[in-house]
C-alpha cells in the first residue's frame, strides 16, 4: 500500500494546535538524539509558527546537543526584527532550549554567496525536523510562483541557494532571500506544514488538486526521499 503525501491534523483551537505541533517536533528530537550525538532543526519565519516555537522551548530536551538553523532568510542581518532569524532567537532559544546552536545565516560583512556557501556546509548533516510555513500564493521558505529562474531553483542539486523573488508579491519588500530547495527539503525526513485558518487550507487544498509545482511551491514539501508523509496541522 503506497504512504499517504501528507497526513492532516486538525486542531479545535490555537492552544491545542499549537502544543500539538510542538509536542511532534520536541518528538522526533528525543527520538533522534537518542541514536546520534547531535539533532537539527530548521525553522520558518513568518507570523503563524511564533507560538510553537515558544512552546517548544519548553520542552525538557538536551538542547546542547540540537543545532538550530533556517529553512530560509530574508536577506538582512540576523538582528533585524524582520528577520527570520529575529523570530528564532526571542520565540525559541529561551527558557530550556536557550543552549541549542543557533546557526544565523546571515551575518555582517559577508555577502550573499558567502552566506549560501556556509548554509550548505552546514546542511552537509542532514536535518531531523523541518517546520514549513504557506503564504496565500502558495508559496514555501522561500519559493515563489513564477519567481525569477524558478526552474534553476527547483532542478538545483544543493540544498541551499539565492532567491531572486524581484515582483513576486508574496515576497514584499525583500525580494532578495536564501532558501532550501526541492533536493534540500526531500533530505528532511520529518516535515511539518502550520496552517490557521479557513483561507489557508483551502489554498493548500486547491494546490493538491492542482498538482502544478510552479504555480504552488507548496507542494514542494510533500515529497522526502526517506517516504516520509508531510504532517499538516491545522485550525481555524
């Protein structure tokens, strides 16, 4: 019998979704740092994941031993609070997991190709959990519709690469962005998707139906070379 794409979770309130969710990240952590010395987990910005991540930084796990690093980056320095990685650092990496690494990927005096080079050496260890969020075009990390050289981005071999989402709307005012991409995410054995509400996982829902990659780069993360289905949760 062929394992489902994606298994969606749906949640009666903010509350329990949100501990739901971080309930199946701090999981699938324990579970990996009990068969290696070291866990990663990568992260999305955005509005929706903040709770989860405050409620992840909770849990009782060796954080000394997690290394924390972006599923994508605006590019603008880390402490910018536009930043993905500003999210991070004030919603995660307090409380119990204030030891984890933090792996920035942006950083004063290095350039954009510089950046992308240290996001891939760091991506040389594959990542145990990845949290995705979904724009209402569609889009994932950083992976626009119809964005400039979509199909270089989506045939790329790396996991990691710049973004030049330049009139993409979904992108607003920074166009300029590092993100994963379909081979990196396909690495990530354990995929979470955090939706809220109605207009969301009806945009999710039309790009199952659709099929079309370019048109829903969502679509992106159902895929894992582990066989691996994408957990969606949901609420409204």
């Amino acid at each position: 019998m062929p394992v489902a794409r994606h298994v969606l979770h749906v949640h009666p309130n903010r509350e329990v979704w949100t501990w739901a969710a971080a309930v199946s990240i701090a999981a699938d952590l324990r579970r990996d740092l009990t068969l290696q010395p070291r866990a990663r987990l990568l992260l999305s910005g955005g509005t929706t994941p903040g709770p989860v991540y405050h409620a992840l930084s909770q849990a009782p796990l060796d954080w000394e031993r997690v290394d924390v690093g972006l599923v994508d980056e605006r590019w603008l320095l880390p402490d910018d609070p536009e930043s993905n990685a500003w999210l991070v650092r004030h919603e995660l990496l307090q409380d119990h997991a204030a030891p984890a690494h933090f792996e920035p990927m942006t950083q004063a005096g290095r350039n954009i190709e510089g950046a992308v080079a240290t996001a891939n050496a760091h991506a040389r260890r594959e990542a145990t959990v990845a949290v995705f969020g979904m724009g209402d075009d569609g889009h994932t990390a950083s992976l626009f519709p119809a964005m400039n050289d979509f199909e270089r981005v989506m045939k790329s071999q790396r996991d990691y690469v710049a973004i030049d989402a330049s009139g993409c709307p979904g992108a607003r005012e920074w166009p300029r962005r590092i993100s994963l991409t379909p081979h990196g995410i396909a690495r990530i054995p354990h995929r979470l998707l955090l939706l809220h509400g109605e207009r969301k996982r009806a945009v999710f829902e039309q790009a199952l139906v659709s099929g079309d990659l370019e048109r829903w780069p969502v679509l992106t993360t159902l895929d894992s070379d582990h066989g691996t289905p994408l957990h969606v949760h949901w609420y409204e």
